[in-house]
C-alpha cells in the first residue's frame, strides 16, 4: 500500500491518471508512479498532463511499463530551465478555487 502516489491505468481506461492522498493498493492493470514532491496539487498537476497524453494509447497499443517510463511530459520550468513545481502548485490551488466559487454560485441560484 502506498499513499501519496499517481496510479496509471494501463487497461481499461488506458492512459488515465489519478492522484491517491490516501492509502491505496495497486493491481496488475494500473502503474504505481511515486511523485518525487508528495504534495497534492503538484501531484494533481502531473495527473492531468499524463491524462492530456492518453490518446495515443489503446487496445493495441497498451501503456506497459516501459512506454510508461519513456513518456515525455512538458512541464513549466523557472528562469533556471528546472521545473517549476511552486508554479504548478499555485495552478491547481486556483483551479481549485475556482471550481469552489463555480459551485457558491450554483447554490446561490437555486
């Protein structure tokens, strides 16, 4: 069991990533990946950009692990070319606020 990790569908929904802050087991069809920052919103971040790359995957076509390890995300980087974690936090914090006032506002309507 592990918490704080990234789960990789590689069946089914191949390709799909979802962020676990709790402890969770991990079958045969999913990959384990172990962010290198256990923080949620980075986490989350990196969950949506491995997500934004399922297309090219399928039946045919499965996310093994080696694909898994050889996929190429592009992420924010600071003046320094390093990546930009404190931005890709402050990213998903505001998503997530805005999904918050989003749902004030559809209780206000009501």
């Amino acid at each position: 069991m592990e918490e704080k990790a990234i789960s990789v569908n590689r069946n089914g929904s191949v390709g799909y990533a979802f962020y676990h802050d709790y402890k969770a087991l991990y079958g045969n069809d999913t990959r384990k990946l172990i962010p290198k920052f256990k923080n949620k919103y980075i986490s989350q971040f990196l969950t949506t950009i491995i997500t934004m790359q399922k297309e090219k995957y399928g039946y045919g076509y499965k996310m093994g692990t080696g694909r898994l390890k050889r996929q190429k995300v592009f992420l924010p980087v600071d003046d320094n070319k390093n990546p930009d974690y404190d931005y890709m936090k402050k990213y998903m914090q505001i998503q997530q606020i805005k999904k918050y006032y989003k749902l004030l506002r559809y209780y206000k309507e009501r």
